[in-house]
C-alpha cells in the first residue's frame, strides 16, 4: 500500500503507567497525527531560539495540541480540552510520552494506518 503524504494517519496511543523513575503515572489513551517533517522542524527551530525556560513547555504543548485528535483526560468528570492549560495540569512524564508521540511514528504496517486515516 503506498503512503499518502496529504493525509498524515491518524493513530492510536496510550501512556505508560511507569516511565523513567515515575511510578502510578495516569495512563492516557488518545488518537493523534503525526507530526510531519515540516510541523517537526518548526518546533525545532522555535526550542533553538527561546529566551526563557518556561518558553520551552508552551511550545511542546503547542505541537501537542496541534496533532492530538482525542483523548480521555477528564477535568470535573468532563472530557477536558485539549489546551496548553490541560497539559500543564498533567504529571511532566505524561506530557513526555505524548510529545514523544506525536514527533514519532511508531512501529506499525501502514495498512493498519492506513485503516484509521480520514481517507482510507
């Protein structure tokens, strides 16, 4: 099956409940796109050219938000938007795990992809 780059595919994720030194992390389950090369390189380029430290979380959360499509993080038992501010809320591990998502593509066969994109 060939790879059609104006879609991008839309995949299935979840946390770990372990990840580094973290234990008892929530465990996350979304969807998302991938980040592409060029939304990828952007994102590079701004982390290469901030000014404060703090700079660095808005512009992980950015790309973040950018390719996640859903997931099941509540806020009052409601689904909670999918914001900069959401994320902030989240334990620094979680946020890792969904930045390392969406800046990766993970081992799969295309078809499978292919089955959860918005054309195929």
């Amino acid at each position: 099956m060939a790879f059609d780059i104006d879609d991008g595919y839309t995949l299935d994720g979840e946390t770990l409940p372990e990840f580094g030194n973290d234990r008892g992390l929530p465990v996350v389950q979304f969807r998302y796109r991938p980040a592409m090369a060029a939304a990828q390189s952007a994102y590079l380029a701004k982390l290469r050219k901030l000014d404060r430290p703090e700079d660095e979380f808005e512009a992980s959360a950015r790309i973040i938000c950018d390719h996640l499509v859903s997931w099941d993080v509540l806020q009052k038992g409601r689904p909670a938007p999918i914001t900069p501010e959401s994320l902030s809320k989240l334990p620094f591990s979680v946020v890792g795990q969904l930045l390392t998502a969406v800046l990766s593509w993970p081992e799969r066969e295309q078809e499978e992809a292919a089955k959860n994109s918005s054309t195929g």
